[in-house]
C-alpha cells in the first residue's frame, strides 16, 4: 500500500472504476457529541480518500438525541413509559427532564433548526438531555451484550426498531456499491449499540462486511475480543490504531478478496477460530491526511468545531491511572507533529468550511508545543478560537500562556485531579498543590477559560487529604469555569489495574460481595478491576462523595448567580409585596399527596415543599402571581409558609410578575423591568 506524500494535505484521489463505497458510522450513546462532530470518522474519511476511496460518513449518536427529542417520545416520557412495558416514577430525572423541554422553545437548536453545541453563560440544558437519555444507556459487560438474554431486553428492541426506521440503513438498502461499514466506537457505552447495529446491517445487507473498531475494542481484553467475534454478526476488528488496517481491508474487498487474518492490527475468525494480530506502526502523523470532514452533518450543528491532530500518546505518560497512553500499540509512546504542518491543517478546514474554532486532539499539550504552534498562528494572521487538553506542569508560565491567549487559546481542560502533594507524587502526576495553583491562576489572568478535572479518591487518599484537597478547591473556585467529578476506577487496562498492589489496592473477584459492588462505578464493566482501598472506610468514602457533591452545587448556584440570565430570578426574600410567579420554564412541579416537589434545573435543586399543595397549585396550574404576605397567608401553618417562601426564593423559583398593562409602559421605554413588555405581550 503506497502512503501519500508528505509535505502536502494528502488530496483525495480519483478513485478507480467500480472501486466500492465505505460507510462509517459513529454509533450511539456518546452524550457529549450532540451538538459535535466526534472526529473518527473524520480521520478514517480523509485517509481512505487520499488513497481512492469514497467514505460516506453517518452520526447515528446525534440522530439518536434527536430521536429522543421529538414530541412524541416526550410525551410518552413524562408519564413514565421509557419502554413498552417499562414504567418509572413520575419524579425520576427522564420524566422531569422531558416535561420541562417540553415547555422549552429550541432548547438545543437555533432557528434555523441546527443543534447548538454552545449556550451562554448561566443558560445550559444539556444536563436535561443527559437526564432524559438516562434508561437508554447500555451499561453492560461483553457477556451481557452478547447474551441471549440481552436481545430479548426492551432496550435491545429499543434500538434495533431506532435502526430499522432510520434513514441510514434506507440509505444502505439503497447503496448497492457500499461493501463494507465500518463502525467506530469510541466510548464504552457505543459498545451495546454497536452490535445491535450490526446485526441490523445483516439483516437488510447480509452482503456487506462489517467491521468494528474504536477505543472502546482496543482497550477490551483480547478474550472479549474474540467472544465478540464469536458471538457477534461481525467479520473484523480492528484494534488500536484505524488507519493501515480499514485501508488494508478496503483493498481487500475492492479486489473481491477476504482475507482479515493477514492484516496487522486486526482480529478475525480464521477456520473456526480467533486470531488476534499484533499492531504495526500506524501512519506518521506528518503523512497523515487531513480529516475528512461531511458537510451534511456539519449543516446540522449550528457552532461545529473541528479536531486537528497535535499527538498520538502523552509526552508524560506516567500517570498511573490513565489507560489512553495503551491505545497505540506498535508504536513510539509519543508521536508529534510539526508546527508548521499542524498550522496547514487549520488554514486547510478554514479554507475547506469556513470553520475557524478548533479542539487539538491530544492526551495533553506539551508547552513547547503550545509557545510555537501558537506563534505560527499568529505569524500567519490567523484568527481562530481552540481549545486543549492540558497537564499541569511547572513549563506552562506566563509567556506561555500570554502566547497561547494571543493565537486564540479561549478553553483548556485541565486533570488536576487532587491537591494533596503525596498522592500526586503516588499516581506520578507531573505537579504539586503550589504548581497547580501557580498554573490556575495564570489561566485565568490570561483570559483562558479552565475546565477541571477532580478524582475525589485516587488510591491511597485518606479522609484528611480529600478535605485538603476540597479546601484547597474551594479557594482556586474562581479560577475555574466548569468542574467536573470522577470516583476513583481502577481499570485492568492502566499501570494501577495491572500492578494493584504497588498503589495499595487489594483485588477482589468479581460480584464477591457488597464491599466490590460499592467500589463499582464503571461504564465498562468488562475493563474493571473491583478493588477496595483501605485508606478510607465506606462511611468516609461516601461522605467524600457527598461534601465535594455539594461544592461542585454551590459552585455552580453561584456561576447562574453571577449571570446575566440568572437577574430575572434575583429576588429579595424580605420584599413580600412584589408579585411574584413560578418560572415554569425553569422549574418541573409535580405533586405528591399535599407536598409539591419544585425542580430548579438549572441549579439542580430539588425543592420539597411540605404541606404546600393547596397553597401553591394555582400558582403552577393558573399561573397566578401572589405576594410574599399572600403565598405565606395560604399555608395553615405559618412557619411552613415562611419556609417554602425563603426556599423558593433562594431557590431561584420565582420571578417578578407584572401588571397586565406594564407591557406598554416597557415598550415605550418607561420601565426599567426587563420582564415588563414579555409577560404583558404573553
């Protein structure tokens, strides 16, 4: 196989008379791709094409999201029915999420229909979204997915009837040239998806060759690999790196010839039973061709931001827990591109699709690179916003990052993970507390928006370091804009998994007990190791949860409190003669009994209000507006009504209402109340 010459974009070539398509398909459930374009696909389209074939490319995540969200499915979900013979309570997230979207106007999509991937500061529904996908998550080891059990399940059926009506395998019963699909999983929830979707592919094309591949099967352990191969209607996997080994098959089936087993890197059946080859180095990353990316899924996002390659591996690459650095088998730990052909990229897609915000596509963004890469930027008077995974480390100074601000650096997303210096120095993590405060602060002076990481239990973590480390968050809370919080997953893939015991780990066989179960919190069953670590006991490992559960809330009540969207909410608990309502776009109310249970989602509060139907139903059902006096005078017992007037209030429930007639007086300027001409018009 000829690679294509370095030094230039790698264009797509002619292909040859009777040459078959290719489909890749990115399959569901990845919720932080709705609204994105997951780059897989993208990278496997360009290479193919610079070397004679047409790769069709089909996001089945975001049709899925947009299956969720039709009014239909909504309804059905708020009473309860995710399934045919499924019901969940009414106060489960789905039902609340789905009732509120329901009130929403576009929540997810612009006018002219193109999901939106970004909302202003103190306005997000996506965690709606990610509560309503809730029952249709597939989280489940190989074994279940195979299982016979599993394709007689309601969330099987769930998606294969998804598949059959969709327009993808329309599409693929109508495309006869197409002779094989590849599906690229990514994440581990794909998996369940991904062998329903191939066993519908058999049913409408039992002629095409199906091949898997993604993360998701690179880090599974080569016994599941061939339990899928097994069980599974699929010809091939291929693992670890994509590039080489599609092309190879592609070849293959373009001269009516099937022979997987002779390809590096890929895992077949060979006369009955599994071979699983070894990798080979994969394409250097400077001849590696510019991601192909569809312009009929990015028609659909309405801010799209394309990913450009800066490395394959970490150049740190210690961190014990981290099982990315095993994706590239056959291959240097590290591999890098140039600055200059990483910069032709960019000006290639702003060429190609006008599209000028970038996500580098790394395990983390070494300074040196960061300083030139973004000098190359701004030597060519390029005007682009990107984004990085970053690691902390003592390189990333000033200069460094007054470079990175200047060449359009507007987001980085940062593994602190703890600030406890001797657990940071047991996972081999590159920093320490006054580093990693060093690195935050000068983020955030530069105008670089931090997103962080936090790993509340990594091993060897004692209640005392975790409350450290808490503290020591709590004080850098303005440096960040977003939080995110993982427990501790010890996975059979990285350094921990393998070598347990060096991180103080005791291994317990699976489904022993209470004690594993509760250590449990993968989404990858198959890749997890079920371990206790004695540095904490269960009661303090789950107040852990708990305290750093609350500060990640009252992080993010005072960012909607900080907002501009959030003014409209800001109410005085002493004023109790200004007409209020319930802001039921921001709210979900259901009753229960004489309690009403309030959800403020974008807080993320659930306000359970004791004894208050009777008092406050009209203001949910007849949208009534009552004083602070008149709500708390509805309450038989004025204590209770005290209470559930400061709760809402503090709860942001309720917004100003107005005179019927003060719309007139905000239309002609006289009103200085934002809300004035809305409610008047409504």
């Amino acid at each position: 196989m000829n690679e294509a010459d370095p030094g230039t974009h790698n264009p797509p070539v002619e292909p040859a008379p009777g040459t078959p398509l290719v489909s890749l398909v990115f399959p569901p459930q990845v919720f932080s791709s709705f609204g994105a374009y997951y780059p897989s696909t993208a990278v496997l389209a360009g290479h193919l094409r610079a070397h004679g074939f047409v790769a069709e490319q089909h996001d089945l995540n975001s049709r899925l999201f947009e299956h969720l969200l039709r009014p239909e499915h909504l309804e059905r979900l708020e009473h309860g029915f995710a399934f045919d013979g499924e019901v969940f309570a009414p106060t489960s997230s789905p039902a609340m999420a789905a009732r509120v979207i329901q009130r929403l106007e576009r929540p997810f999509h612009d006018e002219q229909g193109r999901v939106r991937g970004h909302y202003p500061r103190g306005y997000n529904p996506r965690m709606l979204l990610h509560w309503l996908c809730q029952p249709y998550r597939v989280d489940q080891s190989v074994g279940a997915c195979l299982s016979e059990a599993f394709g007689r399940s309601e969330i099987h059926e769930f998606y294969a009837r998804f598949y059959r009506q969709s327009e993808y395998l329309s599409w693929l019963r109508g495309a006869p040239d197409v002779a094989l699909v590849g599906i690229s999983a990514s994440m581990a929830p794909q998996l369940g998806p991904s062998l329903i979707l191939a066993r519908c592919i058999g049913e409408v094309r039992p002629d095409v060759r199906v091949v898997l591949g993604g993360s998701t099967f690179s880090l599974m352990a080569p016994d599941d690999v061939a339990r899928v191969l097994e069980a599974a209607p699929v010809d091939a996997i291929v693992r670890f790196e994509g590039e080489r080994p599609l092309l190879a098959l592609c070849e293959q089936v373009a001269g009516r010839q099937w022979a997987p087993a002779e390809v590096s890197g890929v895992a077949s059946r060979v006369e009955g039973r599994v071979q699983i080859n070894p990798a080979e180095a994969g394409v250097a990353l400077e001849e590696l061709a510019f991601p192909h990316y569809d312009a009929e899924i990015l028609a659909r996002l309405a801010d799209p931001i394309l990913s450009v390659v800066q490395a394959r591996g970490c150049y740190w690459g210690r961190c014990a827990y981290c099982d990315y650095v095993e994706l590239y088998e056959g291959n240097p730990r590290y591999r890098t591109r140039s600055e200059d052909r990483f910069v032709d990229e960019m000006e290639h897609q702003i060429a190609t699709h006008g599209i000028r915000r970038f996500t580098y596509v790394t395990e983390a963004l070494p300074p040196a690179f960061a300083r030139k890469s973004g000098l190359r930027i701004l030597e060519r008077g390029l005007d682009v916003r990107w984004g990085s995974f970053v690691m902390v480390e003592r390189h990333f100074g000033e200069e460094t990052f007054a470079i990175m601000r200047r060449s359009g650096c507007e987001r980085i997303v940062v593994g602190v993970e703890t600030m406890t210096d001797r657990v940071l120095k047991v996972v081999r993590k590159a920093s320490t507390e006054a580093e990693i405060s060093a690195f935050l602060r000068l983020a955030r002076d530069n105008g670089i928006t931090v997103h962080m990481n936090i790993i509340m239990d990594l091993p060897t973590t004692t209640f005392a370091d975790a409350m450290q480390s808490l503290a020591s968050f709590r004080a850098h809370a303005d440096c960040v804009a977003d939080i995110n919080l993982f427990r501790f997953e010890a996975t059979r893939s990285a350094e921990v998994g393998r070598t347990p015991e060096r991180f103080g780990l005791r291994v317990l066989p699976s489904g022993c007990g209470s004690e594993a179960v509760e250590s449990w919190h993968s989404e990858y069953p198959s890749n997890h190791l079920h371990v206790v670590d004695p540095a904490m006991s269960t009661q303090e490992r789950e107040e852990v949860y708990r305290r750093y559960e609350a500060f990640v809330h009252d992080f993010y009540g005072e960012k909607f409190l900080q907002s501009d969207h959030a003014a409209r909410f800001m109410l005085d608990a002493r004023d109790r003669t200004t007409p209020v309502r319930i802001t039921m776009d921001h709210v979900d109310v259901l009753e229960d009994g004489d309690d009403l249970h309030c959800f403020q989602w974008q807080r993320g509060l659930d306000l359970v209000l004791r004894g208050a139907h009777r008092a406050l139903w009209d203001m949910v059902v007849m949208n009534v507006a009552l004083t602070g006096d008149e709500l708390v005078a509805r309450f038989d017992d004025p204590q209770q009504g005290e209470a559930a007037w400061v709760t809402l209030v503090d709860g942001c429930a309720l917004v100003r209402a107005y005179h019927p007639d003060d719309w007139l007086l905000g239309l002609l300027g006289m009103t200085d109340e934002p809300e004035a001409a809305a409610a008047g018009a409504q």
